[in-house]
C-alpha cells in the first residue's frame, strides 16, 4: 500500500470516529435535557414513602423508596387485561388528596385519556401473570424508574430514621409522557435534598 493509500484509510477511520463521537455525545445529550425538561417544566406532585437505606460502595448511599402509588388495586383497573402473560406497562391516573398527596384513581393497561385535576405516571415493566396474579392477590405491584435516591455517603442513616418515624416524602415532575423524576426529597415536610437540572 502506497503512503498515500495509507494515509487516506487513515483520515477515513478519523472520520468514522469523530462521527460516532458526535453520535454519542448527541446521543447522551438528548437523555440529559430529556430529564432537564421533565424537571424543568413537568407537573409536580407530592407522594409518600416508606423508604430503605442500602448502600452501594461504589457510589455512596441511596435510598430505595417505596410509594403508596405502587400498589395497584385490581378493583380500580379499567379496560381490557392483557389475555396472556408476559412483560407489560400500565398507566396510572393519580389525583391529589386533601391531605396533599397524591394517590391512584385508576389505571389502565392501555392508554388514559388526560383530565383535569389528575397527572398520569406510565410503569416501567413488569412481569404479568394474567389473571393469576389478580386472582392471587387483589393488589399488582408496580415501580415508576423513581424508586432510588442518591445522597451524599454517610447522610442515609438520618434519612433511615425518618423513614421509621413516616417523615420522607418526594416531589415528582412528570411529563407530558407519563415519566417521572425525582426533583426533591423532603424531611418533615422541609427540602432535604434537591435535584439539579444538569
């Protein structure tokens, strides 16, 4: 191969890399001003947690919350059930209670038509037994992708405590597309920590 030749396929394989670098950043981009935007512009709601404190030695502590919101009564699910069983998602209507909070009025399988006063929250996937799961139980269990917190290493046992004595809640935007973030957690209904856009 001549030296030109070899400089050539050089600068191609330059090339090729600085496109997938630029692909790559975009790429990750897109994800941080898709959570920024959710953050930014999305409803707020209030919901309550019975958190647990893990800890994760690589990264500092994190709380693993669980909400009221995750327990689904088979009683308030509306519309067709899938027939078979497999992975799923469920949307999640919610409506503020008079004590702030807020709680699930309904869920669907499919899709929920938006309404005034309510905020709908889309599941992450879980696995559903069809109707075994319902005749088992009359509650499904569902996660949000909000149900872990990091904070600072070495500050999760006072957020233990409080979670003993029922005093942690969260503030959640969701977007237009039912996803949500955590934007603050709170202790005795003051902002312990709180998220940054970027």
């Amino acid at each position: 191969m001549s030296n030109e030749g070899g400089k050539t396929m050089g600068l191609r394989y330059l090339a090729i890399a600085a496109g997938l670098s630029l692909l790559q950043t975009a790429v990750l981009g897109a994800m941080i001003e898709s959570r920024a935007g959710i953050l930014r512009s999305g409803d707020e709601i209030v919901l309550k947690t019975a958190p647990v404190d893990p800890r994760d030695l690589l990264r500092g502590d994190y709380v693993i919350l669980a909400y009221d919101i995750s327990a689904i009564p088979a009683s308030i699910i509306i519309g067709d059930r899938p027939a078979d069983a497999g992975w799923q998602t469920m949307q999640v209507r919610l409506r503020q209670g008079s004590d702030g909070y807020w709680t699930v009025a309904e869920a669907s399988f499919g899709t929920l038509a938006p309404q005034d006063g309510s905020v709908i929250l889309q599941t992450q996937r879980f696995r559903y037994n069809g109707e075994a799961d319902l005749e088992a139980g009359p509650i499904l269990r569902v996660d949000y992708g909000i149900e872990r917190f990091y904070v600072p290493e070495g500050e999760g046992g006072e957020i233990e405590t409080a979670r003993n004595e029922g005093d942690v809640t969260v503030v959640v935007r969701v977007g237009k597309g039912g996803q949500g973030q955590i934007r603050e957690l709170r202790m005795g209904g003051a902002a312990l920590y709180e998220e940054p856009l970027y």
